[in-house]
C-alpha cells in the first residue's frame, strides 16, 4: 500500500539539517572600521580568486546572483557582508553574517588594489570579535597549495577555526571524493572531518548531507562557536 508519509519521510532525509531559508547583501567595507555593527556572529569564506567562491555562496542560498559571479578571477575587492537566517531541525532558526572576503593569489586588480587586500583582509581576521570561524575553499582537482596552507596558518595565529571546503567535487569520480577528505587533512596536518566536500553545480554538500556533513550544518556549527575575547566589532 502507497503511504505518502514514507515518500514525506525519504524526501527529507535527504534535505540538510540547516539550510538557508533567507539572504541578503548588506554593505561592503574596504577596511575594519566600516563594516557593520556586530550584532551578529559571523563566518568568513575565502580563497584563491579562482575557486569558485561566487558560485557556492549563490548555491547554498539558493540566489542566483547575490554574490557576483565574473569570469575574471579577483573582482571581489573588499570585505562583502550578507546576512542570512538559517532554519535547522524542528524548524529551529539561526541568524548570522556571511563574509565573502577578496580571492588571493591571482587578483588581476590593479597592483595598490591587489596589495591592499593582505591589511584588509588580515586586519579582519585578526582583529574582528564577531568572526566565529573560516571557511578556505580549495579547488578539488588541484588540491592545498601554498597560499591555502598561509591563509590556514595564519587563522590558526589568529585562534580562529577553520573549515576546509573542497570546491568542484563533480569533477571527481565518486571513488576520488571518498578519498579526498583523508588525502586533504594528510597535506593539511587536519582531521578529515574538517574537510567538506562540495559542489556549488551539482549541489554536493549544499543542498544535501553527505558522510563528510553539509554546509548549512557546519556553517552554523562555526557561527555559534565562542567569541575571542578583546577583539574590535563588539560582542555578538
């Protein structure tokens, strides 16, 4: 007999524990002192110019559009802030900020912009009390380069938590991806499970768990995270 509460049942099983259910750009900053009042914890992404970053913020908040994507690595130039509200398991809800910082390694901005971006950015993640944690997206298919090991040993100078995202994951064979995890936290000197698989074209890791967890889950893990004290931006 057909019972539609099974099929219900099967349906979300394979939705993510936490998803976006609301997003929206509110400013950019060029420095510390311009971004918004920190009424909210924050989670950052970043990454090199060319990794994907643009498309897996549209995915996971399901806009297309709200972070630009350009075929011409490095246009983001400053500290780009969204507010988002999260909707997790018994429809529990979740506010928070997410910050698109500047791609590094391959900006084709001009070269005062382009050297600006390392005062900006570390400024931020140094010094920034309602950042909760880092997200450094690195493509799949090319694996942790050096830039990427910087920007990880620089957050964990900074006592800031980080999570790997292994962007463009349907470029892999499923056999691939299920040893990408444990090769990346080998290369790392990280434990695998903070490694996250995803696709923002296939929707790996975004729009549905995985072994390794979803986005949604992990970004409002970080969000809620405890706040380092004697930072700038107040106390969210």
């Amino acid at each position: 007999m057909y019972d539609s509460r099974v099929v219900q049942a099967a349906k979300d099983a394979r939705k993510p524990a936490w998803r976006v259910v609301d997003a929206s750009y509110e400013l950019s900053s060029p420095d510390l002192k311009h971004c918004p009042e920190a009424t909210l914890p924050e989670v950052a992404v970043t990454g090199r110019s060319n990794v994907g970053k643009s498309s897996l913020l549209n995915r996971l908040c399901a806009r297309k559009g709200l972070a630009r994507v350009s075929s011409t690595p490095g246009r983001t130039q400053m500290l780009n802030f969204f507010a988002m509200r999260m909707l997790g398991p018994k429809d529990e809800a979740f506010e928070m900020r997410l910050v698109d910082l500047p791609g590094y390694g391959f900006a084709k901005a001009h070269k005062r912009v382009r050297e600006s971006f390392g005062p900006m950015i570390g400024a931020y993640v140094q010094r920034r009390a309602a950042l909760r944690g880092l997200l450094v997206l690195i493509d799949a298919r090319r694996g942790p380069q050096e830039l990427d090991m910087d920007m990880l040993e620089f957050a964990s100078e900074a006592q800031l938590p980080c999570l790997v995202v292994a962007t463009k994951c349907d470029k892999l064979s499923k056999s691939e991806r299920g040893l990408l995890p444990a090769s990346f936290g080998r290369a790392l000197g990280m434990h695998p499970r903070d490694v996250l698989l995803s696709s923002a074209q296939a929707g790996i890791g975004i729009d549905k768990e995985i072994k390794s967890g979803g986005l949604g889950r992990e970004l409002v893990r970080l969000a809620r995270g405890p706040a380092r004290l004697g930072l700038e931006g107040g106390s969210a």
